[in-house]
C-alpha cells in the first residue's frame, strides 16, 4: 500500500517536472528571435512623490505577446532569458526603447521625469554595459541623473570587485543606481553598505501586510529610516490600499509606487496622464 502510494507521488512529481521542463523548452524556442519578430512591449508603471502625489516618474516593464504561448509575464520568461544569453540583446532594446520614451515626456511634460530599467545580471556584466548606457543617455538626448537602474541581489552575490567597478563607472556617468525588492535576500544590508546605491525599493511583501501585522509596520518603518539615514532615497513597492499609503507616509517614505497610485500603464496611457497632471498636479494620488 505504502510502496504503491510511493510509486504514485513519484509518478506525479515526475510528470509535474516534465510538464515544467517542457513549459521552459516552450518558452525558450518561442523568445528565439521574438525581439526581431517585433513581440515586446513597455509598460511604464508612475511612481509617485508621497508628499505631493505628483508623478516623480516610472518603471518600464517588460511584456511579452507571443503568437504561439499568449502573453507570458516577466517572472516566467527573464530567468530563461538570463540563462540563455537571450537578455543581453532584450535588455539593450529596453535600454534603448524606454529611454526614447523618457526623452519625449521629458520634452513634452517634465524635464525631472523619472525613468527607472531593470537590468539583470547577465546584461550588467556584458562588457560593454556601461558604454552602451552612456551612448544610448547621449543619442536619445536623456540626463544622465533621470535613468534609474534597478538590480537584485542577484547580481551582488558573486565578483564584488567587478561590479562595484561597474557601478562606479556608472556613476561617472551620471545615472543611478537602486537596489530593487530590497528585504527578500538574506544579506541586503551588507549590500546597502558596500555598494553605492542612490535608492532602495522595499519589496512589496513588506508593504503588503502593514496594514494589520504590526512586525511588517517596524521592518518597513526601520527599512524606511534607515535608508534614509544612509542618505538614500526609499521607494515603498506594491501599495495597493488608502491605509498603506497613509501609513507610508507617516513613516516619511519619499516615493511610492503600486496599484493604488497607479497599475503599469502602456505609452499612451502614460501620456494621457502625464497630460492631465500638467493641468491639475494634484488630482493623480488619492489623499490620505
Ligand atoms: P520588479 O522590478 O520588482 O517590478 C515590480 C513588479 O510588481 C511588476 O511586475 C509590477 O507590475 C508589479 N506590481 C506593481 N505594483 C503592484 C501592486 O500594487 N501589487 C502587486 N501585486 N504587484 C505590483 P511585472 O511587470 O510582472 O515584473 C515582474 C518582475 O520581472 C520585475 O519585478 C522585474 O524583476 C522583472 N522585469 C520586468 N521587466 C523587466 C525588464 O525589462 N528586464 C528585466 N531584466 N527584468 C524585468
Ligand atoms: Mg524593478
Ligand atoms: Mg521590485
Ligand atoms: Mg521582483
């Protein structure tokens, strides 16, 4: 009985890893040239002052409509993207394709518009990272201390000498650096301390629970002074809720960004926006 009950979740875990490695085999033949087929697309998230609810900027994040899988989300494609080399070139596009965007509404609406990139470690590392970042800044006509780019812990956790050369280049360049999903390594704080970065984003498993889990309200509350204390500026990730604002704001948090202030919008949703806050600046953010 025992041994057939063995054999059966065997059975079961064996079919649920082949449906897993074959889902990956899928999703990595499908991104083999989705970038020259056209098949992505930005999204651009607003984030926003706490204090004055005025758009500071916005993240751009990647989407992927694959005519064969659908749409595909981030979390379950990057990673393959990463492994396979594929995100040097992914990456480069997003480079390139968010900082035309930022240069336009920085024209149009708001020379300080915000433009934030995530960059995976495979694209950091690429040699000719920093100068493509700094070609790219100078071709689109984009000041350098308006491109926010995001890391993980991820890339922190193997070579320190090499990418802290990187982010030193960077820097000399003009742009930033932000620690993304702050919280969710276990040595996040050794990192803050060793690498030079302008801002943290506290990841929204923090932020999720403020509202009704007193020790999540002292993390993001000791998160939030802390940064600040190292002269960095802190961005709460994945507000959703008035309540979670609120508190947020009575813990002095520069910026936000999430559902309650505002879902990833496409380009033209964007500009919509960025549209209506040159004539009303106040009317984006709900108040406390
Ligand atoms: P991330 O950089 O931490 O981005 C934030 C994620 O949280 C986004 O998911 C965003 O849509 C989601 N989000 C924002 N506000 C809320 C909220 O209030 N509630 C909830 N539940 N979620 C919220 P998305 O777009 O699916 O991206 C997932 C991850 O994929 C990103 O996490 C980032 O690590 C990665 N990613 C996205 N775009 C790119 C890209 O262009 N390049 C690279 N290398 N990675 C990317
Ligand atoms: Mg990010
Ligand atoms: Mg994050
Ligand atoms: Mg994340």
């Amino acid at each position: 009985q025992a041994k057939e009950a063995g054999r059966n979740s065997w059975r079961f875990f064996e079919s649920r890893l082949h449906e897993a490695t074959q889902a990956r085999v899928e999703i990595e033949t499908c991104l083999r040239g989705a970038l020259e087929r056209g098949e992505f697309r930005l999204v651009y998230q607003p984030v926003g002052d706490t204090a004055s609810g005025r758009i500071f900027g916005a993240e751009a994040l990647i989407r992927w409509d694959s005519p064969v899988l659908g749409a595909v989300a981030p979390d379950r494609f990057i990673e393959i993207a990463e492994r396979t080399g594929l995100v040097v070139p992914i990456g480069d596009w997003v480079l390139e394709t968010a900082c035309r965007q930022a240069a336009q509404w920085q024209r149009e609406f708001d020379p300080g518009f915000h433009i934030a990139i995530n960059v995976s470690p495979r694209q950091f590392r690429a040699d000719d990272f920093v100068s493509r970042v700094a070609q790219v800044l100078a071709q689109q006509g984009v000041a350098p201390h308006t491109l926010m780019i995001e890391v993980t812990e991820g890339l922190l956790l193997h070579d320190h000498d090499e990418v802290l050369k990187a982010f030193e280049a960077l820097i000399a360049v003009g742009a930033r650096l932000a620690m993304d999903d702050f919280g969710t390594g276990y040595a996040s704080l050794r990192y803050l301390k060793h690498f030079p970065f302008h801002t943290v984003k506290i990841d929204r498993e923090f932020v999720r629970d403020i509202g009704n889990d007193p020790d999540d309200r002292v993390l993001v509350d000791t998160a939030i002074r802390m940064g600040k204390s190292l002269g960095l500026s802190v961005i709460a990730e994945g507000v959703e809720t008035a309540d979670q604002l609120a508190i947020l704001r009575g813990f002095d948090c520069d910026l936000i960004q999430g559902y309650y202030f505002s879902k990833p919008l496409s380009a033209e949703g964007l500009h919509a926006v960025l549209a209506k806050a040159l004539v009303a600046p106040q009317h984006l953010i709900n108040p406390a």
